[in-house]
C-alpha cells in the first residue's frame, strides 16, 4: 500500500517586496497518508490547509522538512496524485466524456480505447447518460462528478481534494459525501480533503486533522468511523444522529474555538 508522508514540514513562501521574510504558514508538519486512510483537515481560513495540500500535490516546495511517496522524495506534480478543487475547472469546449478522456489522450491512449474507458468512468461516478452533454448542461453535482472521474482516468494512488463540495447546497452536498465514500472505497486510492465543514469532516474522514493558525499546526488527530459505518450500509442521517457524532460535533467545535478564537457560527463554516 503507498504511503504520501510529510515530515517535519514548514513552509513560508518567498520574500516579498525588499527582501522581508514571509511569515511562516505552516510549522513542522508531520502527516502519513496511506492508502486506506481518508485524511480530512479543517481549520480556520488561512491556517494553511491548501498550501498543505498543494505541498502534498506537489505544486509547491516545503522551505524546510521532507514530502515522499513511498520513500521516494517528491520532485513536482505527478499522475500518482489527482487534484480536484472545488471550482472544478472543466473544460467547456469539451463534452463530459472529451473532459473525462483528456488525461487518457495526455497518456498517449488510442481514440477508441480512451473513450471507452471515459464512459465506464461516467457510469462508476452515477453519469451514464452525460457523455455527450456540454459542461454548461451539466448541474454543479454533476460538473464536480465529471471532475472527480477525470481525476480517476489517470488511475491515481492518492486523490487530494480542495473543498471539493464547498460550491454545492445543503442536499446535494450530503448526496455528494456517501458518493465520495462510493469512491474512494471502489478507487482504493488515500484520500487528503479540505473543508471548513465539522460535519462533512466527522462524515468523511477516517481521521480528522485539526490545524491551528499563524502558523499552521497540526492541533490534534482525532480517528473517526462514521465514513465506515456508511459504507457498511448505515444511513448518514442514522449515524448524524448519534450521541457518538453529536458529542465529537462539540467536541471539535470546542477544540477549534479554543485552537483559534474563534466565534463559531453554524456547523458550516469555521472560517467565517
Ligand atoms: N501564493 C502565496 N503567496 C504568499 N502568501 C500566500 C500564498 N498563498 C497563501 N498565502 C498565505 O498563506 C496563508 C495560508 O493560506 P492558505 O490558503 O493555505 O490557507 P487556508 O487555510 O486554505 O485558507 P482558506 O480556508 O481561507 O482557504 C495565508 O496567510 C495566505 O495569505
């Protein structure tokens, strides 16, 4: 099974006008992501969380600490980690199935193969019928599924993902978390998400990371199962429902109101 560590890792990015030192956004973070684990972390806006996940892509450099795959230092992007952000970046020229194929014909396979491969890849993310429609007929839970099978085509180890239903209302969102569970279960690939929601993070994660902010660092790790539990045939309303998730729900409000100071409005949104 691969593993994406991050040891010792901090980042400050560079020095702006006269040469003053960047502020450090994150602090010695140390993270192991294997690929049955589904890393999920929240924290307040400006904690780092997509700088931790564009080190993890790949996109950027650690100033200091060290980011592999399997032993193996990272050196940049790489098709063993697909990226999927919340504004899903489609291509509107194309139709789904050219969208979904795109990376396929990056790899250099065939016309027909390529297509053929798309469609299966449609019809596991619940789009049998969308091939031939055009990005803008397409509603937002249909762009971010056509998103994340484009991020599938290349058969990732590791699927990172920026907010990825953060663009989504309330019912689509929850419909959206049991089909990323569908996923990530049938792709086998780790998963590493960011969201400002305590819900979807006790929802999805298998464990949540907490980060403080100005720097970023990891406050706590805290395992959770109700992902598990909804793959095992529980209903998410069941298991939202809990004393179990009601109790983790305080508890991770309290943790990053004290982490942060922060007055915490509704469950979405610890950033506002
Ligand atoms: N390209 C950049 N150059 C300089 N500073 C940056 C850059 N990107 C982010 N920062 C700074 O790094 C810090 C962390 O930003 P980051 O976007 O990683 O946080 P975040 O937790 O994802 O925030 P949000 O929840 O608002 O998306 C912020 O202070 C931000 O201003």
């Amino acid at each position: 099974m691969s593993v994406l560590a991050l040891e010792n890792v901090s980042l400050r990015y560079a020095p702006g006008e006269g040469g003053a030192q960047a502020p450090l956004v994150l602090d010695r973070i140390s993270l192991e992501i294997a690929g049955d684990d589904f890393v999920v972390v929240i924290g307040r806006s400006g904690s780092g969380k997509t700088s931790l996940l564009n080190l993890a892509a790949g996109f950027l450099t650690p100033s200091s600490g060290r980011i592999s795959l399997d032993g193996r230092s990272l050196s940049g992007p790489g098709s063993d980690r697909a990226v999927v952000f919340q504004d899903d970046a489609l291509y509107p020229w194309l139709s789904a199935i050219e969208n979904v194929a795109f990376p396929l014909r990056l790899r250099g396979v065939g016309k027909d193969q390529r297509l053929k491969e798309a469609q299966s890849l449609l019809e596991r993310v619940g789009l049998p019928d969308a091939a031939e429609r055009k990005v803008w007929e397409l509603s937002g839970g249909m762009r971010q599924r056509v998103g994340i099978a484009r991020a599938l085509a290349s058969q990732p180890r590791f699927l990172l993902m920026d907010e990825p239903l953060g663009a989504l209302d309330a019912l689509t969102r929850v419909r959206m978390q049991g089909f990323l569970l569908d996923m990530w279960r049938a792709s086998r690939a780790g998963a590493l998400l960011i969201t400002h929601s305590i819900d979807e993070a006790l929802m999805l994660a298998t464990r949540i990371v907490v980060l403080t902010a100005n720097p970023g660092r990891i406050a706590k790790i805290i395992p959770v199962n109700f992902g598990r539990g909804y793959l095992s045939g529980i209903p998410q309303s069941d298991l939202r429902a809990s004393a179990e998730f009601k109790q983790l729900h305080d508890d991770l409000t309290g943790l990053i109101h004290s982490e942060t100071g922060l007055i915490h409005s509704e469950d979405e949104g610890v950033a506002a």
